[in-house]
C-alpha cells in the first residue's frame, strides 16, 4: 500500500482559518488570552510550513510540487487544488514570517481584541491561500476574501482619517479584482476545454489580440496592488492611517501579492504579450523609481514618506521582470522579500516612536535620539538597508535588477542607458530623503510642539525582539544572498528560459500597428 500523503499545504491554510473561528469561543474579559491564542496560532502554523517544506519541497526541482487537488464545487468547476514552487514558496514563508511578528507587534491592542485577532489569523490564512492556489477561481476567492479583513483592520483600529483610506483602499483593489475575475473567465472559457487549472491556461494559446488584452487587465489588476504609477495613490493613505502591525502586513506581505501575479499569470501565461509589454514595464519600473522617491522627499508625515518609498522599491521588482534575464528575474525576486523585511522593520519603528510622541509629523519631532538611543539605533539600521546599504539586503536585490538589465541583450543600448541612468537618479535620491528623515526625527532641537509622555521608555524588550528578528535576515542576505536566492533560482531560471523562447519569434513578427513599431524598433534589439 502507498503511505497516505499528508496535506501540508491545506493544513497550513486551514490552521489560522479554524483558528480565527474559535476565538468567540474562549472564555477572555480583558483580551489577554485571546493575544497568547493568536500569536501561537500564528507561530504554530509558521514552524508547520517550516517542518512541510523541509520534509516535502525539492530545492532542485522548478516544477509544482506537494500537489493537492480536491473536486470542491464541480457545478462551477471550483477545485481546491494547490502546489508550491520557487516563486511562491519563500513569499509563503516571508507571510507566515511578518504575520507572526505584527500579531506580536499588536501586543498593545485592546479596543475589540477578538475581532482584531480574528481578522488577523483570517488575512494570514488568505495570503497563504493566494500564493498556494493553482486553481484560478480558489486564486481569485482567495485574493477577495484578503481585502476584507484589510479594510476592517484601517477602518476600526488606524488614525483619523481611517475611513477615508479604508474606502479608498477597498474601491481600488476591488475594482482592480474585476480585471481579474473578466481576464480569468476569458481564458478559463476560450477554446475547447473548460478549465481554471493554472497550469493549463498557461499551455491555451490565444490570438495575439485577446493576449494584448488579458495581458492589459492583469497589469491593471496586479498593478494596484503592486503598486505601480498610477495605481497607487491608495497606498501612501492606507499607510499613513493604518496602525503600525497592519501597515507591516502590507508593505511586506500585499505589495508582494502583486509582483507573485505578475510573474505567475503575466510572464508565465501570456508570454507573446509580455514580449511586447516588457519594455513599458521596464518604463513603468523607472517611473516608479523616480516619482516614488521625488514624492517621498516632499512628505512631512513619517509613515507616508516610507509608503511612497515602498512605491520606488517596487518599481525595481518592474525592472527584473522586464529584463529577460536569469539574474534579473532573481533579483525581482530577492527585491520582494528584501523590501517584505525592510518596510516591516520601518514601519513597526514608525509605530513605537509615534507610541512615545503621538505624532507622525516630522518637523514636530526633532531630538528623540537622546530620549531613544536604542529606537535611534534600529530605525539607523532599517534605514541603511532601505537604502541600500552594501552588506545589507536591499543592495543585493537592486545590484541584481541593475546587472540583470544591463546584461540583457533584448533591448537596445540606448534603452538600457536611459533606464539605468534614470534608476540610478532615483538610488541617488534614496539616501537623501531617509537620511533627512532620520535628522528631523531624531536629531536637533526638540521641537516645542513635541507632546512626550512623562516618562519616555526606550524600545522595551517585546519591540526589540521584534525588530532583531527582522534586521538579523536583511544582514544575512546581504552577505550570503544564497539563503533566499537558493530557494527560487531553479525557477527563475526556468522561467527566463521560457520568457526568451517566445521573444524571437515576437521581436521578428512585422506588424501594421503604431504601437508594435514603437515598441520593436527604437527599444527592442535587433533578434538578427
């Protein structure tokens, strides 16, 4: 007899799920029960997804693997089907990661714990459901059932405009998610067989024209999220009204949501139309970079400086996914779950310094590094790392995406120089706003305006634990990048392999269009 095979992944996704239902069910009058009860659900399901992937994934093999698929709505052709590879297992890891330390980060919550536990666990069990689901209505599912606990999370528990970042939030990504349900349906019913099996969407063809456009509306979709210009003026306002654990889920774990569908569905299935929208990502990308660190710099609010900045960073992952190279589609990758580390550090030290000041205007602070030594310190290190730093992770990532464009030979030199030269402006300007951002915080004069409390602690053991275990992997990484990359390589290798057998044929092809000439002559190298 076969020994029967474990369902790690189901397991994992169901864990804080069942978790999140019971909370009504213990017996708690002043939430401290319910916080152990989330935080060991959420580290137990971590340390399971740890044992899983260590007993059952193949570090040398690109294909899906621990597969599960389950017949669960037939009516409607729904399956619980999921599988694990390069590209989503180390974002599995990085949300199970963030979640357990921003349901530690919320030690402090007491308006509605039950709730707030509750909708946590929920989102943790979503997020892991998107990267897992190789069916694409579970994907879709998944991807909305995330959105709620989100929009509960801002517009109960964030600052004072809560509401108004919370509906902004919600109208965006929920009219972006119809791209995807119309582009998913699309091909799910073109041609002869019916099916939202992922994988078998990815081997349909389809006419250049209708891939154009599927291609467009998973751009739109992903792009929100992502967030790429100019889909992304919900993101500086959710951050800045979201409290500190919340806007650690979204910066590291629901801007990654974004960059894994862009590879998954837009690189891996639409590949024709990815040979022709490679360069406006590139553009895009550069735009990102750019515009993300020129609004950065004008803003006096801590938290939506770092979400504009959040904005540029991503705008590297655009890059790496445009460059057609094993090294730069690697570096997308590390950029992903550098920038996942790197924001959640930031925006937790965010959260305790406005804990001491109750403010999160810059120019009303001034001088805490005396008051703060060890709040100084950390957010000194998440900040080198933010701007990247060398010995640290997000160097690593952004030097990849550098070499993996200018290495490219699909595009011509003048493109690559442009989009070099202005990344690098955008490198350049990095520095200045973080650092300027450390002097009107923690340097100086202590503004008069400044409302401390009358006794100001430094960081307490809890938000020194915390932010340790964020910074130790970004150090590690930045020395020995092999820790993450190891885990993805075999993928992204076999995912730029594919991506450049398309491209010929593509780079070749004579059209009619304005567009198509645009692109194939002054950007795209010659394919002779």
């Amino acid at each position: 007899m076969n020994p029967i095979q474990v369902p790690w992944l189901s397991a994992i996704i169901f864990l804080p799920l069942v978790a999140a239902l019971a909370i009504p069910l213990i017996p708690d009058k002043d939430g401290k029960t319910v916080r152990w009860y989330g935080l060991g659900v959420a580290f137990a399901d971590l340390a399971l997804m740890i044992y899983a992937i260590w007993q059952g994934y193949d570090f040398q093999n690109s294909a899906l693997q621990m597969r599960e698929s389950y017949a669960w709505i037939p009516q409607i052709g729904l399956n619980w089907d999921l599988a694990i590879d390069g590209l989503s297992m180390p974002l599995v890891l990085l949300t199970g990661f963030i979640n357990t330390l921003a349901i530690f980060a919320a030690w402090k919550v007491t308006n509605k714990p039950r709730l707030f536990y509750g909708l946590m666990l929920v989102m943790y069990s979503a997020q892991l459901g998107v990267f897992l689901a190789q069916d694409l209505l579970l994907f879709f599912l998944m991807w909305e059932i995330e959105l709620v606990p989100v929009y509960l999370l801002i517009s109960i528990w964030g600052g004072k405009n809560r509401r108004y970042a919370a509906t902004k939030f919600i109208l965006y990504t929920a009219a972006a998610s119809i791209f995807i349900l119309l582009g998913g349906l699309t091909m799910a019913f073109y041609g002869d067989n019916l099916t939202f099996n992922m994988t078998e969407l990815g081997v349909k063809e389809y006419p250049k024209l209708l891939e154009l456009a599927l291609y467009t509306g998973f751009l739109i979709a992903y792009g929100v999220k992502l967030p790429i210009f100019p889909f992304h003026t919900w993101l500086p306002d959710a951050h800045g009204e979201a409290s500190a654990p919340g806007s650690m889920i979204l910066a590291g774990v629901l801007l990654k949501m974004g960059g894994y569908a862009l590879i998954r569905f837009n690189m891996e299935m639409l590949g024709d139309a990815h040979a022709v929208f490679a360069p406006v990502l590139a553009i895009l990308g550069v735009v990102n970079i750019v515009y993300g660190a020129c609004c950065a710099f004008a803003q006096t609010n801590l938290k939506r400086r770092l979400a504009y900045s959040s904005i540029a960073h991503m705008g590297f992952v655009l890059i790496g996914l445009a460059s057609y190279t094993e090294i730069g589609i690697s570096g997308a990758m590390l950029q992903m779950v550098s920038h996942g580390l790197i924001a959640a550090s930031l925006f937790f030290l965010s959260g305790v310094t406005y804990e001491r000041t109750h403010t999160l205007i810059m120019n009303q602070m001034g001088g805490i590094a005396k008051l703060m030594p060890r709040a100084f310190a950390l957010f000194t290190a998440g900040a080198m790392a933010s701007l990247a730093l060398p010995g640290m992770s997000g160097f690593v990532g952004e030097l990849m995406v550098f070499l993996g464009i200018g290495t490219s030979d699909v595009y011509s030199s003048s493109f690559k120089v442009v989009v070099i030269f202005l990344s690098a402006v955008g490198v350049i300007l990095t520095p200045i706003y973080l650092l300027s951002m450390l002097r009107q915080v923690f340097y100086g004069k202590q503004s008069e305006n400044l409302q401390l409390d009358a006794v100001v602690a430094d960081v307490n053991p809890r938000e020194l634990f915390i932010t340790a275990c964020l910074l130790l992997p970004i150090i590690g990484i930045g020395f020995y990048p092999k820790l993450v990359t190891e885990a993805y390589d075999v993928k992204t290798v076999d995912v730029a392999v594919h991506a450049r057998q398309v491209l010929p044929v593509v780079a070749r092809q004579k059209s009619t269009s304005l567009y198509s000439q645009i692109l194939s002559a002054p950007v795209l190298a010659s394919a002779e």
